[in-house]
C-alpha cells in the first residue's frame, strides 16, 4: 500500500462529540452501535496507480476481529446499476428494506422529537414518509463534466430510487410534489440541470 491508516473510533468520537449538543450526541451514539455492532477500530490502505486510486476499508471490533453490519439491507439489484450512466466517475449503491427504515425511525425519533422545533417536526416526518417508500434500493452515479468555453468543472449526479411497486414510487412522487410544487409531473423528475431522480 502507498499509504496506510488506523483508526480509533472510540477516541475520534470523543473528540467530535465533546462539544456537541448532548441530544446530538447520543444519537451519534446510537447510530454507530446500530451500523455496526461493536465498531472499534478502522484499518486499511490507499494505492495510487496510472489513472485509478484503490481503497479499502476494514471495520474491527475491541478484540480485533471483522465487524459486522447489522442494520437490515438487501442485496443490491443489478438492474438499478445498469441504469446508471455507464460513464459516471463514482458509484454508489445501496440495497435498502422497508425494516431499516422501520429501525432508524425508531431508533432517532426520540431524539427528533426532544430537539426539533414544530416546523422542523414537520418536515422530518414528511420526509419519513418519503424515505420509508424507497424499499427496494438507491444508486448514485457521479460524473465531472468540463465545460470547454468556460474551462469550468461541474458535477454531474444521477440518484436512483428503486421501490418494490408502483404504488411505493406513487407515493414518494406525491411526498415530492409537496415539497417541491414546481417539479415536473413524470417519473423522471428534474431536481437542476444537473442533477435527477428516477423512480424505477
């Protein structure tokens, strides 16, 4: 490896979390345990080769054994990668299940309520109902694209939300046009001229 690392989780969230909010706190502790069961320790390294950069990553428990993830996913559907631009830089995906969400909001909402003024409320559990309907799975492709007359770099990002029915994506589509009532009637909807959202 060109370079390699270490990490203490337990000293880096101390200090991170030292002068944080205690409701802030304690549901950054709660997510940790909830990702990953007995999270200590982070080892792995950083290759440099002609035109890639490899990394790996290695989550340890306290005895210096492999960690597990124990939130509630699926496997990632090829189908949603495949739909991805075939040209993104960077890719994401994610497989998701109706209980993850079930298990975050149970896990936070405690704490959402306790620090959230009404407005806010609102707005978190609206976008509950929203996220709650993604239950199948989530990409994201990444592309910087140069723009030759200015000489100027942007991102590119095309975010995937794959939902088990049609009725799932119907209500996210619902949730959406709520929040955002300029958006385009279709299932391809336009966020900027950058950036979509493609309910499959």
């Amino acid at each position: 490896k060109d370079v390699k690392y270490f990490i203490n989780y337990n000293k880096v969230l101390s200090m991170m979390l030292k002068d944080m909010p205690l409701e802030t706190s304690m549901a950054i502790g709660v997510m940790k345990d909830m990702l990953i069961k007995d999270l200590a320790y982070a080892v792995g390294g950083i290759n440099f080769e002609k035109d890639v950069v490899s990394f790996d990553y290695h989550c340890l428990t306290t005895k210096g054994e492999k960690a597990k993830l124990t939130l509630p996913l699926s496997a990632i559907d090829s189908k949603i990668l495949n739909r991805l631009p075939s040209n993104s830089d960077m890719v994401v995906a994610l497989g998701l299940t109706e209980e993850l969400w079930q298990t975050l909001n149970a896990a936070f909402e405690p704490f959402v309520i306790s620090s959230m003024q009404p407005f806010e409320l609102q707005i978190y559990k609206k976008s509950m109902e929203i996220v709650t309907n993604i239950n199948k799975g989530i990409a994201l492709g990444l592309k910087t694209r140069e723009y030759k007359e200015t000489g100027e770099f942007k991102e590119e990002a095309t975010l995937l939300l794959q939902t088990e029915n049609e009725t799932s994506a119907e209500n996210i589509l619902i949730e959406v046009r709520t929040l955002f009532p300029t958006i385009e009637d279709d299932k391809n909807i336009k966020i900027n001229s950058h950036s979509r959202i493609d309910l499959t």
